[in-house]
C-alpha cells in the first residue's frame, strides 16, 4: 500500500466519524429529539405507518435517533471509521 493510498484511507476514516454526527444534525436526528419537517421526521412517519403506529425498537430509526441523542457508541464509531476508510481506498485506487 503506497503513502497516498494510505493517506486516503486515514482521511476517509477520520472523515467520516467527524462528519457522522453533523450529518445526522443535518437531517433533523437531533440531542432533543426529530427535527419537526426534517427529513428524519419524514423517515419516522413512514417507519410508524408501516408498523401500526409506533416505531419499532432497533429499527433504523431509533438507532439514528439514539446516536443523534446520544453520540456514537464504541461499536458504531469503528464501523462508520471502517466504512470511511474502505471509501477513501476505494476514492485513492481510481
């Protein structure tokens, strides 16, 4: 693996744990709660629809809900550090 590769991979990695909890700001999955008209509120909506009313626990949304509340957890922080440095790699090899 070359320096540049090895610098890209670094980059997307620590790219993407910076970014991950302005990005889920960004889309209304806040500390307080959904952003009323975001398009997070949007994804609630469908997921309580499709499941009679309520949001089930472990679907999707409550896990971005939990992690915009309350950060990310250990377990969550490798696997978006891991999927960043597999997309810097992939970026550094075309």
């Amino acid at each position: 693996m070359g320096l540049l590769t090895f610098i890209a991979v670094a980059a997307g990695a620590g790219g993407a744990v910076i970014s991950a909890p302005i990005v889920l700001g960004a889309v209304g999955f806040t500390s307080a709660g959904i952003a009323a008209g975001s398009y997070a509120a949007g994804m609630m909506s469908s997921a309580a629809i499709a499941n009679g009313g309520g949001v089930a626990a472990g679907s999707l949304v409550a896990v971005l809900q939990s992690a915009g509340m309350a950060g990310l957890s250990g377990t969550v922080t490798a696997a978006v550090a891991s999927a960043g440095g597999t997309a810097g790699l992939l970026a550094a090899l075309i």
